[in-house]
C-alpha cells in the first residue's frame, strides 16, 4: 500500500472510498451521541452494546447464538461454541479496563486480552505463537505469517499506536483489526482479540469514548461471507483493497451506531 513515511496510518485516509466513510462513521456517532436517553442512561447504552458487541464477535467465530441465549446462559465452559461466546463476553467487560494501558503498551494489552479469552494460564496463552506451535482460527484460511513475522509486524503496529498521528479513528481501529488479523500472533482467539482490539481502538481515540458503537454487530449482521471478503482485500495490500477493509469497518460501526439507536428509543418508549 502507498503511504507516507512519517504518518503511515494518516496517509490511508486518501485511498479510495476512506474518506466518505470516515466522515459518514462520524455523522452517525455524533447522531446516537445526540439522542436524549443518552444524558441520563448512557450506562446502560454502553452495558447493552458490549453484550451485543460480544454477540456479533462470537458469532463470527462460530458460535452464532441469538441475543437472548447470550443473556441468560452462565454457564460457558461446557463446549467449543459455549466457550467462544464467554470469551467473547469476559473480552467485552475487560477491554474499557485497558484502555490507559493502550496507548503506552499496546501489545501488553493484546497479551492480556488473549489471557482473559482463553481463560487459562496455559504456556502458549498470553504471548505471540512459537515456531511449531498451532493456531486454532476456523474462520481465517490465509497462510500464516512466521512467528518472526508476526514479531517484527507487532512491534512496528505497536510504534504506530504509541506514537499517535493525524489517523481517522476508523483508520486505525481498521488497520489494528486487520493486521491482527492476519499476524494471527495467538494459538488461539485471534478473531475474538482482534475485534476486541479494534473496539479499544475506536474508544480510546476519542470517537466512540462511552463504548456505545458496537463494531463487532455490523461485522456479524453483515456476515461472515463479505468480512472475508473484505479482509481478503486488507491482505491484498492494494489501495483498492485497503480502503475496502476500511470502509466495510466503518459500515460496521454505522450498523452498530443504529443498534444502539434502536436501544435508546426502545429505552424512551419504556420511560414515556
């Protein structure tokens, strides 16, 4: 991809499409921002959006559970889908813990978020993959980078973080989403701490600072056919693909935007 060498991520906002989305993610934030329920309720906005937002991302990898199911169940230990989904939501309780850690130590972050889904302490869990080891990622095919790769690719998307810019909000939170990705540094999760990281992404930039603009809905209610296919163009690197990638999340954050819109009206007819 073309980029300028002091602000890689800011140069992304030229490529095609970028721009529009970015201006029409900030459109449909201001608007559920602005709504009335949020100056006394936003709390529960943004209780309601994580679980959502759990919902969306579990269901992308696999266990596709209605809202409702999520809600009740307390047991999540007692199979793979059941163990996706509280993955899914101890990574949305936990990510709004983190974000004073982000912006100083990004990949301190990311080890914490692989050790809260996993809900283990086991040797591979809580540090990028070793040479040898396997990744359990159903839903992604690409090859995997080396684990020398996925090092040197870390490091550099960890200075990006960390030195701040003149980025959209969506550039970065898309391009952290993407690059975990496809890194895949994990044995396992990868899918659920990369939607996980793009959530903090977007909060910690100041765009989305109550949590309410769940990303991980738009990505499931688009489905997993066009996420696919939307990351198989970020892997591509062409701008053509890039900016695809990047406008298929903001899409995402707008669809998150009108559920959490659909909450708050649903909230004023109960108080009316």
């Amino acid at each position: 991809m073309s980029t300028h060498a002091s602000d890689p991520l800011a140069a992304l906002g030229s490529l095609p499409g970028v721009a529009d989305a970015v201006d029409s993610v900030r459109k449909a934030v201001d608007r559920v921002y602005g709504h009335r329920v949020m100056r006394r309720r936003s709390n529960e906005i943004s209780s309601e959006a994580a679980l959502r937002g759990a919902r969306g991302s579990a269901a992308l990898s696999g266990a596709d559970w209605a809202l409702e199911e999520v809600r009740r169940r307390t047991d999540f230990g007692s199979d793979a889908e059941a163990r996706t989904v509280g993955a899914a939501l101890r990574l949305g309780a936990e990510a709004g813990q983190l974000l004073s850690i982000w912006r100083q130590s990004p990949l301190r972050v990311l080890a914490r978020l692989h050790l809260v889904a996993a809900g283990d302490p086991g040797a591979s869990v809580g540090r990028p993959r070793l040479d040898g080891e396997t990744v359990d990622e159903p839903l992604v095919t690409a090859p995997l980078p080396t684990p020398a790769e996925v090092g040197g690719r870390l490091d550099g998307l960890a200075e990006l973080i960390v030195a701040g810019g003149e980025a959209p909000a969506l550039v970065t939170a898309a391009v952290v989403h993407g690059e975990l990705l496809a890194l895949r540094p994990f044995t396992s999760y990868n899918g659920l701490v990369a939607r996980a990281a793009e959530r903090i992404a977007l909060v910690g930039s100041g765009l989305d600072p109550k949590a309410i603009c769940p990303a991980e809905v738009g990505h499931a209610e688009q489905g997993r056919a066009a996420y696919l296919a939307a990351f198989e163009g970020y892997l591509s690197g062409t701008p053509e693909g890039v900016g695809g990638w990047i406008a298929h999340c903001g899409r995402s954050v707008e669809l998150g935007v009108r559920e959490s819109t659909a909450v708050c009206e649903a909230l004023q007819r109960g108080a009316a």
